[in-house]
C-alpha cells in the first residue's frame, strides 16, 4: 500500500518544513502527516480499535486488496510482485 502511495509523493521540500517545524516546536506530537492523503488514513486508522486493525490486517490477500481499492481507491496490487500478504508494505 505504501509503495502505491510512492506514485505521487511529496516534494522533499514540504517533508523539509514538516521536519523543521517539528524541530522548532519542541512538541511531543507522537504524528506528524505530510501529504494530501497522510491525514485522511490517520483519521481512518484513529476510526479503529487494535483488533479491528489486525483483523483488517490478517484478510486474506484478494479481500485486502479489494478493500485497500474501496476505501482508499488505490490498486496497490499493481505495485507488488506477487502481491502475496509478505510483499505488503
């Protein structure tokens, strides 16, 4: 899913003003998104509990991809050989 989400990434100068920002807040924020879609998994992800997260997780491959198309309308089975549960990521 993550390298699907490599086709359009952020310029390194926004990452940049993230990361300095971070710095130069001293904040103790645990996330930081960057990204126009960053934010919109978080709130999905927040949307959750632990086991709902590991059950989404443990589908099997045709069902997560599947899923991983509906929710997010990204076909992340074009980037993966394979497309087995080890080649996620």
């Amino acid at each position: 899913m993550f390298r699907a989400a490599l086709a359009n990434p952020i310029s390194a100068d926004e990452t940049a003003r993230i990361v300095r920002n971070i710095i130069e807040s001293a904040t103790w924020q645990l996330r930081h998104p960057s990204g126009a879609d960053a934010g919109a998994f978080l709130g999905w992800r927040a949307g959750m509990n632990d086991e709902q997260w590991i059950n989404w997780s443990a589908q099997e491959d045709d069902a997560w991809y599947d899923q991983v198309q509906r929710e997010f309308g990204l076909n992340a089975r074009q980037y993966v050989k394979g497309a087995g549960a080890a080649d996620r990521s």
